[in-house]
C-alpha cells in the first residue's frame, strides 16, 4: 500500500501493482455481470424476441403457417391443423390426425375421398396419409402451397386419384 498526502488525513490506498487475485476476480465478475445485462438491454430494446437454447442461443421465432381450406368454407379460410380439408376441388379429407405441423411441412392422416372415387368411397374413405409443403410467405404469415398423399387405392383409382398437386393459396381464394 502506499499513503496518499491529503491536509486532513492520510488515507491509506491499495497499490494498483499490487492488485489480490480475489479483488480481480470481483472486478471480472462485476464487469461481466454489466457486459451482459448491457447486452440482454439491447436484445430487448431491438425487439429481439425468442426463446433461449440449452447452448445460450436463442431461437428465431417460428412463422405461424397455415393451409387455404375450403372445407364448409366457399371462400376458403386459413387454418391450422384441420380435422377437416378439401384439398382440392376433386378431393376431401376427412378426421385427420395431425403428426408435426409446421413450419416447413406438416404430416397428418385421415379419411381420403373424392369425385374421382365416388359412389364406393362416400360411406367408407381410404386410409391416407398427407403431407403438406412448399411453404410460401403471404401477409405475415406461412402458407403451405403443395400436398402430397398416399394412399393404398385400388389399380383403377389410381391414375384418377387426385394425390398431388397445389393447394390453393389465400391470392387463389380472394382471401
């Protein structure tokens, strides 16, 4: 330590030479501890917004994503995770069961029916499995553009089925 001179009193300082490993380490946390909320300061005051990652990122919120469905709906509505679906003009599905959803894709399950199958799939629709894709931007919001569907058809549907193709987008319905 050294004295500094001062007319009331001698005041004693530490050496900046001299600093304790413990006294550094207090100033390294108290800085850091500035540092970062300086920076959690600026994320929020940027509008950043998300969730943080186990690894300290923080995630890019999702999208919300939609399909078109004209399902009891002339003008089509957006919807997610219908249990109902009119895919397109020619086919329907019915009780589907959604497995993901979103946001580059959505997978579900249901009743497959359709102009191209009528009279025999009214009453008893196919198994089916759909996936929805091709998500396109539209107002803020994700759009799936294109569907996909298998389904076990017997040889004779098949090439009338209506398995792939675009869904309508919310420009297509006057939405």
């Amino acid at each position: 330590m050294r004295l500094i001179d001062a007319p009331s009193a001698h005041l004693s300082m530490p050496d900046p030479r001299r600093v304790s490993p413990s006294a550094a380490g207090l100033g390294t946390v108290f800085v850091s501890a500035v540092l970062v909320s300086a920076v959690t300061l600026g994320a929020v005051a940027c509008g950043s917004t998300g969730t943080a990652q186990p690894d300290g990122r923080r995630a890019i919120p999702e999208t919300p994503v939609y399909v078109m469905n004209l399902y009891a709906a002339e003008q089509g509505r957006a919807d997610q995770r219908p249990a109902d679906l009119v895919i397109s003009e020619f086919t329907t599905l019915n009780g589907v069961t959604w497995r993901t959803w979103g946001p580059t894709r959505a997978i579900g399950t249901g009743g497959l029916s359709g102009s191209w199958c009528l009279p025999a799939c009214a009453d008893t629709p196919y198994a089916a499995t759909v996936t929805l894709s091709g998500v396109v931007p539209v107002r803020g919001k994700g759009y799936f553009t294109r569907y996909e569907i298998v389904a076990d058809l017997p040889l004779d549907l098949r090439e009338q089925a209506d398995l792939r193709g675009s869904v309508p987008g919310p420009e297509s319905t006057g939405r």
